[in-house]
C-alpha cells in the first residue's frame, strides 16, 4: 500500500491510502470531476501542489563572516602638478616627452622672450635714472651741509666779536652804538645757521623721495626679470612627465595647460566607502592591493586620508590609500582592487542571496518557522545588515544563530507561505 498527500484550497492535506489500482482510478475520477469546461483538466489540489514553490534553506551561524571589504579604484600619482604658461609667447623648445624622468627646476620648454627682454631693459634704464636723481639730491645735502658749517663758523666769530666789543663799551673805550652793531651781526649769523639747517632737512627729505622711486623702480625690474625667467618652464618637483599639450611652434597663452608631471615614487588609489563602512576605516589602517596589470602581485599599503564630507550625490565618502612604487612599475589609471584588512565578526553571517528573494523595500530575510517532512512554513522578518563582501552579509539584529533562513526560491514568498524544501537544504 502506498501513501500521498494533496493539498486542498483550505491549506489542509489530505491523506490518500489506496493501492496502485485504486490510487489510478482515484485520481481518474477527480480529473473527470475537473473537466466541467469542455474536457479533461487537473483537479485543483494537483493545480495546488504544483504551485508551491520549492527553496533551498541554510542554517545561520556565527563567526563564517569575512571581514575584509574590497573597493576598485584607479592609480594616481601621489602628487600632480598642472604646468602653465605664465608668459604668453610662441613655443621655442622642448626638452621632454610623455614618461620622461624629469628633476626638480630642470628645463622642460622655452618660450619667444623678445619682448619681455625689451621691458626688462627699459625697466633698468628707468633704475639707473632713479640712481641718478639720488645722487644728486645726496649732493644737494653735502652743499647745504658745508654752508651749516660755514654759517657757524661765522656765527661763533661773530658772538666772540660782539662780547669783546660791549665789554670796551662798557669800560668807555669804544661807542655804544659799535657794540650794538657787533650784536646785530650775532643775530643776523643765528638766522643764516637756522636757514641753513632747514636747507638741510629739506635736501634730505628729497633724498628719501628719491631713494623711495628708486625702490619702487627696482621692484619693477625684478618684476620684469622674474617675468622673463617664466620663460623658461622648469619643473617643480622630480616626477615622471604623464601628458604634453604642446609642440615646438605652438603659440601659448598666459594660463594655458602645457603639460603634467607626476610623482610616482608613491602610488594613490581613492576608493569610495558607503556610511556603513567608515566605522571601520581608519586612518594608517593597512590594506592589500591587487592590480589587474600584475594579478600574481599583491601590494601592502595603507589608509593616508579620509574626505571630511561625502560626495553629495553618491553619498559615498573618499578615501585615499597610498601604494610604495620604487620600481616605477606602476603606472596611472591602472584598475586597483583594494581589500582592508579588518576583525573577524562575532556576529551571524548569511549569504548575500537571502536579501534578494524579499521584493519590498526594508531589509528582510524569510525563515522557517514549521518543519514537517520535506515542507515548512516561512516568516518574513525584517533584519539590520552590517558589512558586505562579494558573498556574504553581517547581520547585525533581527536574525539569532541556528534559525534557518531561505537562501535561495523558485518563485516570490510572502508571510505565512508554505513552500517546499529541496534536497540541499539545511534544517537543522
């Protein structure tokens, strides 16, 4: 005697224990039942048993959770540096190629300078006028200088020359009136030594006035020159040459591109890492990086800056890892996978495919909640997610270690639903 069961629209079963004949014949009748509608159809409880869905199902456990993240990113040079023309001039020469190892101030272009070495020229012209006009107004003081001299030299005469004479008036030898005289010659020195010392300070104001345009005509010539050094385009940093915009005859402008140089020594990779993951991102943090240029080599390197803020968009956060590169093997724009190296969870871990089975918005798992033979029942349970890799997710609340989850289904599952276990799934 053999035994099957079939499911009713009232979601119970219904248990038929016949022999192969009776079965057969059984199972005739219902179809015959079912054909109201012009002919032979399938009874609803075979209709029903075929539509349940059949799910693989895994068991949630502790501690299987990898905790590296990887993200791909881009090599850049640890610095770049944007040459500009500063002089607006025609392209003479070029001394270095796309990948030329260059040092720091070496020449790399030259531009048409004629007309900036005329300006330099005039500019030191106009100096050396300047010099001129100090020299003179110098002069000019030295002169005032020596008639101060010379008016006190005459004013001390003088005032020895009037004591004497009102010490004779006074003793009656000479007239009043000659000493008084001799006074008037003291008073008319002390004027010429007070216009000679005003004489003075104005000659050395005018010194100070010359020596200022002097100043401002020498800062011109040093502009002028620097200008004319801007001419020859030198490197500001040893690096390695990465784009030329420029040939020989090209005209540039003051402001336009004319190549980049890049430092190398040190590769940077930027990688972009969701809010969920920067709690474990940290600065000096070590990570591996693999390139797809060289897939048997894996780099050690380390986390050298987080962004302060998101890109607004993506909502994604920069962070940037720095590579050695002392062969100079690695170049720019080459595809880097970054892996960083964190703890291992404590928490329960499932694969990634149990949160794509939910078609609603939330995060949500099914799991079984009643086992009888090779059927069960499914609970939708919503769940809070942690860390990701290429496989599994970290559940952080919501799921306990040895419920039994749906990893993979036939068909979509909602609260409540009946489903079928295949021969892969765990139960226990």
């Amino acid at each position: 005697m053999t035994s099957t069961y079939v499911r009713l629209s009232t979601g119970y079963r219904l248990r038929l224990a016949t022999s192969g004949v009776m079965l057969a014949a059984s199972f005739l009748g219902l179809a015959g039942c079912a054909g109201g509608e012009g002919g032979l159809g399938r009874s609803p409880q075979a209709a029903m048993a075929e539509e349940i869905v059949s799910v693989n199902t895994e068991v949630a456990q502790i501690g299987t959770f990898e905790a590296g993240l990887t993200f791909t990113g881009t090599t850049q040079p640890v610095q770049t540096v944007a040459l500009r023309s500063r002089v607006a001039g025609q392209v003479t020469a070029l001394t270095v190629d796309v990948g030329d190892a260059v040092g720091n101030g070496d020449i790399l272009a030259r531009q048409d300078a004629d007309l900036l070495t005329v300006t330099v020229n005039q500019a030191q012209a106009e100096l050396q006028a300047r010099k001129s006009e100090v020299a003179q107004a110098q002069a000019a003081v030295s002169d005032a200088q020596t008639a101060y001299n010379s008016a006190q030299v005459r004013l001390q005469q003088a005032q020895t020359e009037a004591d004497r004479l009102t010490q004779l008036a006074t003793d009656g030898a000479v007239s009043i009136q000659t000493a008084e005289q001799a006074q008037l010659t003291v008073d008319t020195g002390q004027q010429v030594l007070q216009s000679t010392q005003e004489q003075i300070r104005t000659r050395q104001a005018a010194v100070g006035a010359a020596e200022g345009r002097v100043n401002a005509q020498q800062a011109v010539v040093d502009q002028t020159q620097e200008r004319l050094s801007y001419a020859v385009v030198r490197s500001p940093l040893s690096g390695t040459v990465i784009e030329r915009f420029i040939e020989v005859g090209d005209y540039a402008e003051t402001g336009d591109e004319l190549m980049q140089i890049g430092d190398l020594s040190r590769i940077k990779v930027v990688i972009e890492v969701s809010d969920r993951d920067l709690a474990q991102v940290s600065v000096g943090q070590p990570v591996s990086v693999q390139l797809d240029a060289f897939p048997a080599e894996t780099i050690a390197g380390s986390i050298t800056r987080i962004a302060p803020a998101a890109d607004p968009t993506s909502r994604l956060i920069p962070v940037e890892v720095t590579i050695p590169n002392a062969s100079g093997q690695i170049g720019s724009g080459l595809l880097a996978r970054v892996t960083l190296a964190g703890a291992g969870s404590d928490r329960v871990a499932i694969p990634q495919t149990a949160l794509d089975i939910a078609t609603d918005e939330a995060t949500t798992l099914f799991v079984l909640t009643a086992v009888n033979d090779q059927e069960a029942t499914v609970q939708a349970r919503p769940v809070e997610i942690g860390r990701e890799n290429d496989s599994r997710v970290e559940i952080v609340s919501g799921l306990q270690a040895g419920e039994v989850v749906v990893v993979r289904s036939s068909g979509d599952l909602s609260d409540g639903q009946v489903v079928n276990l295949s021969v892969l799934s765990e139960t226990e």
